[in-house]
C-alpha cells in the first residue's frame, strides 16, 4: 500500500486538497484567485476537479496556499 505522500491524485482530488487547504487557511475563493493572479472562475473549477486546468496555473495555486508537491517517477512500472 502507497503513502500518502506517494499516492496518485486525480483532478478531483487535486480540488478536494486545494478546497481544504483553502478553507483551513480561511481564504475566499475571491481572495485566493487575486493573490495567486488567476481568475475566479479558474478557481472554482480547479476545486471542482476540472481535468483541462492550466498546469502552470494550478502550480501557482499550490505556491499561493503553501502546498509542496514532490513528483516519484516509477521506473519500475
């Protein structure tokens, strides 16, 4: 069994630790979306899972809310 730390995420689970970060922090939707210099709209799709978010964008959101990403590649298949 995976950690949580090197588990798969999907787009909507990406939302779900976005949304729950945000909320904990005690951040508006509003709020966060001009501080990390997107829009609104982008993020209320981005918590609601959206598979087509610009990756740039999301990565700036993560940078915004304090979220560390570590990326595995699994040589091993």
């Amino acid at each position: 069994m995976r950690s949580r730390s090197e588990q798969s995420y999907d787009s909507k689970e990406i939302g779900r630790i976005i949304k729950a970060t945000r909320k904990k922090l005690g951040i508006t939707q509003r709020s966060l979306a001009m501080t990390s210099g997107t829009g609104l709209r982008f993020i209320i799709e981005l918590e609601q899972g959206k598979p087509t978010c610009q990756l740039e964008k999301v990565l700036t959101v993560f940078r915004t809310l304090g979220i560390k990403i570590i990326i595995k590649a699994d040589v091993n298949g």
